[in-house]
C-alpha cells in the first residue's frame, strides 16, 4: 500500500470524483478525512471505507467559507494528529449561459467553491504541513485550457485552478510541499449528468475523448492517488490530464 499510514483530506468527497479518490486512497492505506456540504453522502463515503476496513470519518465543510476550510484541518489534525495529502477536489458547474447573460451572482458562486476554495485549502493546508511536508492536489479541468461556449465561470475558476497549482508549488517547495494537479476531461458524475438525457449530445460528450468514451470517476482517482504517493515524489507544479486526449486534438 503505497499510502499507508498517511492522513489524507478530501473535498467534495461525497461523490463523484471526490468519493472516488476517497475510496481509492483508502484502498492505498490512507486515513481518509471526506469533507463535504452533503452530510448524509460524505457520511456514506466515510462508512464505505470503515465497512471494507479502512479508517475514516465525515467533517463537514464549506469550501466557499475559510473559515469552514481551516476547521477541516484543524479537526484532522486533532483527529489523526497530522496531515499528509491535501485534495482540493470540491467544485460544481454553472448553468450554461452567455457571458453576455450570466447573471453575477452565479459567476460568483462558481468562482467562490472552484477557485477561492482551492486557494482556501492550500493555504490551510500548507501552514499545516510546514514542519513535515505533504502534498496538495487540486483538481483543474482541460477546460482550464481550452473554452467552450456558455460556460465562462467554470472555464474562469479552472484556468485559475492552473496557475495556482504552480504558484503554490514555487512558494511551498522550501517547506518541501508538493503542489500538483489532474486535469480530467468529461467524466461521468452529477455535473454532467443532465446531457445523458440527450443522446445526441451526450454522443457529442463522447467524440469529445479520442476513444469515444466518457471517464469514469475511479479512472482520476488512481490518478490522484499516483500524485499522492512516493511514486510521484519528483512530480512538483504539474498538471496532469486524465482526459483520454481531449486537450491534444482539434474538434
């Protein structure tokens, strides 16, 4: 187990990718802290790890709020007595609506969970890891790279999600912090799916992949554990797409 022993937090992980890293890093031996606004769905996750003979437990967080974000650390910290792995996971999408038309309370909502609750966690985290060095992983997106039309709020937090991930890396390195990222292409989650209920657009979805198939939430969470790990010791600033080429080909 190439985790084993090591504390890990990880936002929004009631579901999708989240739940699935949860489960996944658990798997690799980390004591893992499911942070989440969905109390009855993060509960759920922690339980699954305990049931399959993990260690875990639910800590509800608002990643919009710091405060709510620096209580996550500090609970874990008192719970297990360190922090080793930080994923900045939790993020939500904006309805699709013209720049033109995007009502500012929505750019603000998105931007407030995708960007400044990345922000939120590397700093809680970082000043928590300063003595013993860790790794923070952040979730980005290839629409951090490329725009589509109709989603300027989500296209704006993950592009930011980017440059954190290397600025943070840059500060924290003398603390001998880590400072990574996945870039997941479309994957089948909640965000995305109402398109499964139109089959032309959602084999549009697909074509979107160079195999012509969506991910699957566990496909980024060995992804994930990858960067959290030894394995990935020399791995520092870094994006890594987990988006079966998306981001490489022109549409």
């Amino acid at each position: 187990m190439r985790l084993k022993d090591r504390v890990a937090i990880v936002t929004g992980g009631a579901k999708g990718i989240g739940r699935a890293s949860a489960l996944e890093l658990a798997r690799e031996g980390a004591k893992v802290v499911v942070g989440d606004i969905d109390r009855a769905e993060g509960e759920r996750t922690a339980f699954e790890i305990v049931e399959k003979g993990g260690t875990a437990r639910f800590i509800h967080a608002d990643t919009s709020d710091y405060e709510s974000v620096e209580g996550l650390v500090k609970e874990t910290i008192r719970s297990f007595g360190r922090l080793d792995i930080m994923f900045n996971n939790a993020g939500i999408g904006n309805p699709p609506v013209s720049v033109l038309d995007m009502p500012p309370e929505e750019y603000h909502r998105t931007v407030a969970v995708n960007q400044h609750g990345v922000f939120y966690g590397i700093k809680a985290a970082g000043n928590a890891m300063k003595e013993k060095g860790g790794v923070i992983i952040n979730t980005a997106s290839v629409y951090g790279f490329f725009a589509d039309r109709r989603h300027f709020p989500y296209h704006a937090s993950k592009g930011a999600v980017v440059m954190m991930t290397k600025a943070a890396a840059l500060e924290l390195a003398r603390y001998n912090i880590r400072v990574v990222a996945v870039a997941p292409g479309l994957v089948d989650t909640e965000i995305v799916a109402p398109w499964k209920q139109r089959p032309d657009l959602w084999r549009t979805v697909e074509k979107a992949q160079m195999r012509g198939r969506v991910a699957k939430p566990e496909e980024v969470a060995k992804a994930v554990a990858f960067l959290a790990s030894d394995d990935a010791s020399f791995v520092n600033g870094s994006v890594l797409f987990v988006d079966d080429g998306a981001a490489s080909f022109k549409r």
